[in-house]
C-alpha cells in the first residue's frame, strides 16, 4: 500500500501508558519497508521487544543498578525469551516503563500468542522457538549494540533461519 495514512500508536498499549505517550507532540515519519527474500506463507518470524523483559530466575535481569549510577548510560545486552514461556517466568526491567500492565499479560510487550494464533491461520510460515527482549532505553551509546550486541542477534537469527524480525516496541 503506497500513499499516506494515520496509524493509531496508542491502540494496543496498556492503559497505563498512554497518558505518557499521548502528551507528546505527533510528529511526521515516513514508513519504511522491505520486501522478504521469501514469500510470507513460507517465512519464519521472530519478535524483539524493548520492554526489558527475562525469564525470572534463570536470567540476570537487566543493569538497572548500572543506570540509576549513570543515567545516560542504558544496558546494551539482550535476553532470548522462549516460545513457549510462561507467565509466572517473565520479569521485566526497565527505569522507563511501568511493569504493572506488562507483568499480568507480557504478551503486551512480546506478542507471541498473537503470533501463535497467526500462524495457526496460516498467515506466515513458522513462529520461531527463540525470541528476544533488550532494554529500549540505550543512552548516549549504541557502540555495544553496533559491535557486540546486534551481531550476536543477527547470528542467532540466522541460525534459527529467521526470516522476519517484528519489533514490539515498548
């Protein structure tokens, strides 16, 4: 579809954030989009999310410590969150979200069951079995990302043979 058209950006976020987003004044973007190496029935997709979200217990959260100590910094790592997670394994770290919302249902912040459900319709090929969440706010560098980070994702991904990569921003 070429052409203009409004999206709502406030549609799907949890109630608790809105008034957070709404204040801020709307501003113009050009959408962008890449057409898949592969038709969309055969494609495997995986989620990223920047909600800060990990699997409680068996992950180190997120350096929230790190960040109180320097506020401009934001922890560049990211954690694999599996298809197959369960509620009661989510924790969420992020100084600049409200876990409120995100820990009754982490589906808000990562749509793997909406995801789920596509593919059962058979709206894309396959949901990949790894997905990943990072902490949206990253400071004044991204260098840990360009070098470190964002490679080892990539060569995740492409060991999985990911497709598609949908961001679920937070």
């Amino acid at each position: 579809m070429v052409g203009e058209f409004r999206v709502d950006s406030y549609r799907f976020l949890p109630r608790s954030f809105r008034p957070a987003f709404e204040s801020f004044p709307e501003q113009p973007v050009t959408v962008s989009a890449a057409r898949p190496r592969v038709p969309l029935p055969q494609a495997r997709v995986a989620l990223l999310t920047s909600a800060g979200l990990y699997l409680e217990g068996r992950q180190q959260p997120f350096d929230l410590e790190r960040e109180r100590r320097e506020p401009r910094w934001g922890d560049p790592t990211f954690r694999e969150i599996p298809r197959d997670a369960r509620q009661d394994e989510i924790g969420m770290a992020h100084l600049h979200l409200s876990a409120d919302d995100v820990l009754q249902d982490f589906n808000i912040a990562l749509p793997i069951d909406a995801f789920a459900a596509l593919e059962r319709e058979g709206a894309f090929g396959s949901l990949a079995q790894r997905h990943y969440s990072f902490m949206g706010y990253q400071g004044e560098s991204t260098r840990a990302w360009e070098e470190e980070q964002g490679p080892e994702l990539v060569r995740r991904l492409e060991e999985d043979r990911v497709d598609l990569l949908i961001l679920a921003p937070a």
